[in-house]
C-alpha cells in the first residue's frame, strides 16, 4: 500500500487513527497496541500476504535472541547468540536481496551457469533488518532494557517507518510507545502530522513524479546502448537528481508526519543535503539514519579514526562499499559506494591540508562556502549517475555524454531561440537536428524552478521549528536564522491552514495526470 494511494488517505488512515485513538481514550493500551502491530502488518503486505511469514519470523527470532542475550551473563555464550542472530539476519537479507547477485558474480567470474531464482524482493527488508540488528548488538553491550513482546513488534513494524525508514533506534522508539500520552488524542498534534505529511505528499506528487519523466529516457536508451548527447546527458543526470531528491525528502516527510499523528516523534533523515559546503557534510544531511548505522555499527567497531591516517581511510572507504551495497544487489551499487568513500577520503586529507594553512573549513567564508557548494553538488551529480544506471555500459554512456565525448545536439527548435550562441555550440561541432524524441528544455527549467527550492527555501523541519517535528531538534532551536523571521514559520491558524488547502488541491489535480509510482526507496 503507497502512502499515495487513496485507499490508505481516504480509508486505511482515518480508520487506523479513529479505532487507535478510541481504544486508548479506553485505556485498552494493550488493545490498541494490537490493533496498530495488526494495521501495520496489512499495511506492510497489502497483496503480498506471503511477506507476512518472513516478517513476523525476523521480529519474533530477533525478540527472543535480544532477550537471551538479556538474561545471559556468560560472555561466551552472549557472543555465541550474537553471531547467531548476525546469521539469521544477514541470511535472510542475502537470500532475498543478494542470492541473485551473488550467482551472476560466480556465472560471470568462473564461468559457470548456474541458473538464477525468481526471489521477490520483499519491501523493506533492508530497514527492519539494520534495525534489529542494531537493537541485537545493544542488548550484547547491556544497553537494552526488558522490553516487552507486543511493544517491541510495534517498533519493528510501525506502519509509518516500516517500509523505507527513517532506520529507527530502539532507544528512540520504544519509550514513546510506554507513555500514556501516547494513547490521547491531541488535534493539534494531529494538525501538526497532517502538515508535515502534506508537505511529503506534495514533494513527491508535485515535484519529484513530474520530473521523473525526463530521467527513464534517456537512462534507459542508454541501457539499449545509445550514446546520449551533452545536453540530454546533463538533463536526465540533473531530472534524477531532483527527483531521488524529492522523492525521498518526500517519503521521509510523510513518514514523519504520519507518526506524529499518532503522537510518535521520529529522528530526521534529510536535512537539505543539496546545500551541504563538502561531501561530509552531505552524509551528515542525507539519509541521516542510514549514515549513524554505518557509522555507530561499523565504522567505529572497524577503529574509526582512532588508528591514524591510513586506517581511517581505509574504514571509510569499506563502510562506504558495504553502504552502496546495502542499497542494491549490483556493481553499480557498490561502485556509487566506493566513489562516496573516496570522495570522503580526499575530503578529510584537504581538510587537513587547509587547517595547515589557518582556515577553519567548518566556517568558510562566503565565497568559499558557494564554491564548495557547487563542488560538492556537481560530484553528487556524477554519482547518481553511477547509482541510477543499469549496467557499468549505461553508466560509462552517461558519463561520455556528460563530459562530451558523445557529441553536442540541439534541436532546431531551441538553437532558433538561443541566438548567437548557436555559432559558439556550432564551432564546438554541435549538430542541429529539426526534431528530437526528448524535451531538451524541461530538464533545466524544472532546474531553475526548483533552485530556490532546495537551496534558499526553509526545509520542513525549519518551517515546522515551533513543533519540533523530529527528535534532536536543538540545533534548529539554536542556530535556526529563520526563528526571526516569523512570517517564514507554520503556524495552526486559518492562513496555514488555507495554504494546506490549495497544496492539497494542487497534488490532487496532478495526481490525476499522472500514473501512480512507488517511492524509489522502496527498491532499496
């Protein structure tokens, strides 16, 4: 079921939040605990019903493993039930989402011809799985507290986070299903929920499925094997850029704004990663949760940067390999990961290198800061490449066009409009052909629609800063420009409430012109 559809707005919602609510208003907490793990587990397998055995076992397995390793105080044993509940979750998360791969590796290598599986892979293994192995190594370490059965079902499976995040701690999550509050209905917590879901809800409608037209052309005739021009190049590279922007900025809104309507804070997990001045700084903005899993359990236990130079660089790069792979089973997965952990890597060595000569490169002055801005978003560019293609063969195309070994062209219809720069694009041997299949021009002007978007516009957590619409919030409190600008900020009143009302309108007038599409995250 899409967050999208009308039959989870219109239906499966209201229904779910009334009987929760009237349940708690009862005091029938265990009750309405119940009713939620139910709601959620129809939600998760709306027509997959066959997910339902795999993700009642995983929370299950998990629940009993984290229990023994409460109760056992032998360090050996612990370490035992540990590696066993790694097996289990990585077993499973292998078979699924990497069986395939694994033998195309092995037919591909040594040239074998073993035939591949028709395995589905079921929605959100990756983000249930991370969780619980997270909530398995904290309860090795005596960091996890006897939680009960049906609580802990509620954190794994949590309609609202279950099937593409935010990766959720335990230590977040649970003890806000132990409080009363809770269980007691508050319109303006329901207000503030809507909001926020109706931000994501635009997003993903309005913004990011209106420019994913512009990305399948050109990626996939360059998976046919075309060689796509400059132009069309950087248009599809650009239109996929914005739409993975919107799209999962969108779903990280909707889901956070859903949990609140049930009175459930969630962490932030994107936080306008485009105006990131460094590649560090943009894995501390996007997919926020995703980056303090590879770096609380697996950067760290690998040494961090706690064994000099060379060894920190090397943990970088390796979390970064096993990041790209954790977002899909295949080589262009795995090299968008590598690409990130030298980025990183030469990131951390110019830090150095600038803090020699006297500059602070966490306070760069402004030019600095719009130049490293550009930088670090044109090297973001070139990755999503890598991460959006097919095939290496797909990618290296894109790439060749990007840079412009496939040629210049520029329909005639636009070469008309751009007047004397034509005979500069002509002595660089561009080709001015009558027609084109591709809109040469939308690409870049969603471009600049969208500039003041993502790069002057308040994200939502700032347009939500009375609220505190996500856990950790005090560094919006503290260092938030926009706490004085008051006419910038949401509030519940009948203008904000006006404005909610033609966003909606306007999401429901483009919805109906355009098909019904998944949330990219949801491949992953």
């Amino acid at each position: 079921m899409l967050f999208t559809s009308p039959e989870f707005i219109f239906l499966f919602l209201p229904a779910t939040l009334a009987s929760f609510y009237l349940l708690g208003a009862k005091r029938n907490l265990r009750l309405a605990i119940i009713f939620l793990i139910i709601n959620s587990l129809i939600f998760y397998s709306w027509g997959k019903l066959e997910y339902l055995i795999l993700i009642f076992s995983s929370i299950f397995v998990n629940y009993y493993l984290g229990f023994m390793l409460g109760k056992t105080q032998t360090k050996s044993v612990k370490k035992v039930i540990l590696i066993l509940g790694f097996i289990f979750n990585l077993g499973l998360l292998g078979y699924f989402k990497y069986f395939n791969f694994f033998l195309e590796t092995a037919n591909s290598l040594f040239q074998l011809s073993w035939s591949l599986q028709n395995i589905a892979l079921p929605l959100g293994i990756s983000f249930f799985t991370f969780q619980q192995v997270a909530y398995l190594v904290d309860a090795y370490n005596d960091e996890v507290k006897d939680y009960r059965f049906l609580e802990y079902s509620l954190f794994v499976c949590f309609f609202p986070q279950l099937i593409a995040g935010p990766i959720v701690h335990h230590k977040e999550i649970l003890p806000q299903f132990s409080r009363l509050k809770t269980y007691a209905f508050d319109l303006d917590e329901l207000a503030i929920g809507l909001s926020i879901f109706s931000f994501g809800l635009f997003k993903k409608i309005v913004l990011a499925d209106s420019i994913s037209v512009y990305v399948e052309p050109i990626f996939g005739a360059a998976q046919q094997g075309a060689f796509p021009s400059l132009f069309e190049a950087w248009g599809a590279a650009l239109a996929y850029t914005f739409q993975l922007y919107f799209d999962f900025s969108g779903y990280s809104d909707m889901a956070i704004g859903l949990a609140r309507m049930f009175r459930v804070t969630l962490p932030e997990n994107f936080n306008s990663p485009y105006k990131a001045i460094c590649i560090i700084d943009f894995w501390r903005r996007w997919h926020i949760t995703l980056s303090n899993f590879l770096k609380e359990y697996l950067y760290i236990p690998l040494g961090g940067n706690r064994k000099g130079k060379r060894r920190r660089d090397l943990n970088l790069f390796l979390t970064m390999l096993l990041g790209g792979l954790w977002h899909g089973a295949g080589w262009t997965f795995i090299l968008w990961g590598g690409l990130h952990g030298l980025f990183l890597i030469a990131n951390n060595w110019w830090h150095e290198f600038i803090r020699r000569l006297g500059y602070n490169p966490d306070k760069p002055k402004p030019l600095n800061r719009v130049i490293g801005i550009i930088v670090t978003f044109v090297s973001i560019v070139f990755a999503w490449v890598l991460f959006r293609s097919e095939s290496l063969q797909a990618a290296v195309a894109m790439f060749r066009g990007m840079i412009g070994l496939n040629g210049i062209m520029i329909p005639q219809a636009i070469a008309m409009k751009i007047g004397p720069v034509k005979e500069l694009f002509a002595l660089l041997g561009a080709t001015f052909p009558e027609w084109s299949n591709y809109d040469l021009e939308m690409p870049f002007l969603w471009f600049i629609f969208l500039f003041p978007i993502v790069w002057i516009l308040p994200n939502t957590q700032q347009w939500m800063i009375r609220f505190k619409p996500v856990l950790s919030f005090n560094k919006y409190e503290k260092n938030s420009q926009i706490e004085q600008k008051h006419w910038l900020v949401w509030k519940i009143n009948s203008v904000c409430g006006s404005l909610l009302g033609i966003m909606l309108f306007v999401v429901m007038k483009v919805a109906l012109s355009l098909p019904k599409t998944e949330f990219l995250y949801f491949n992953f």
